[in-house]
C-alpha cells in the first residue's frame, strides 16, 4: 500500500491523462481540479479512505470506467454498485450520456466494468471486484 493522503490541485494540469490509478492510499477526498482531467477514461481510486461519490470526478464526460470499492462510502445505496457508472451519476443527480459514436463506452458505462458481485453485497460487502456475471 502506498500512504499518499492528498493529490494536488495541479494535478488538473495533466490534460491528457486518460488513466489514473491512485488505489490503495489513504486519500479521503479528491481535489476539485481534478474535474479539469477532460480526458481521463478510467479512474481507480480503491483502498483508500472516501467517504462520498466523487461527484466532480463523476461529472467528467470522458469517464467510461470508475473503481471505488474498499472505501468507506456512506449514503450511497447498494444496488447503485450493482448498476455502474451511468447508476452513480445519476444517484448523485448528473445527467451524462454517453455520446452515440463511442459504442465502447457506452457498454462499459452500462455496467460491464469491475463491480462487486450481487453475492457480496447482498453480504454487505463492497470490497469484491470481479466482472458481474462471472463466478470464480
């Protein structure tokens, strides 16, 4: 595990970032800049300490793929894990779509990405990441 705590506000100057893995620190908020990342694609913030959906990393057009398990996410129901990206943007009131061209995103968005499984939620535990539909 790393033991960063905070990303800097700069961190929106990396404009053409398309993948950011910051998993397994000990991050418990996200800086605002990082709604600048126009082109970021996939974002994985797992094992790290926030308590809330990034709404402004949420809000970024290009994001087809978001890890966020083994965190410590309050007020955000289950069956919002089960229904991916599209489910958590609209959970926290964003109306995003995915443009018509880009068929690849838009299955991602729909839910094919890593999730928890129905299983372990249905035990109360988000922190299993494996494909929906597929048993080990």
């Amino acid at each position: 595990a790393n033991k960063l705590t905070h990303l800097p506000q700069s961190i929106s100057q990396l404009s053409k970032l398309r993948v950011l893995d910051i998993s397994r620190n000990r991050l418990s908020c996200l800086p605002q800049s990082m709604s600048g990342l126009c082109r970021l694609q996939v974002a994985n913030f797992s094992g790290n300490l926030l308590s809330s959906l990034p709404v402004h990393v949420l809000a970024i057009r290009s994001l087809i793929k978001l890890f966020i398990t083994n965190n410590r996410l309050q007020g955000c129901p289950r069956h919002v894990y089960l229904h991916g990206l599209q489910a958590m943007r609209q959970h926290v009131g964003l109306d995003i779509t995915v443009p018509e061209n880009d068929t690849d995103a838009e299955s991602e968005a729909s839910g094919s990405w890593l999730t928890p499984t129905r299983k372990s939620l249905a035990n109360g535990n988000v922190n299993n990441e494996r494909p929906l539909g597929q048993s080990r």
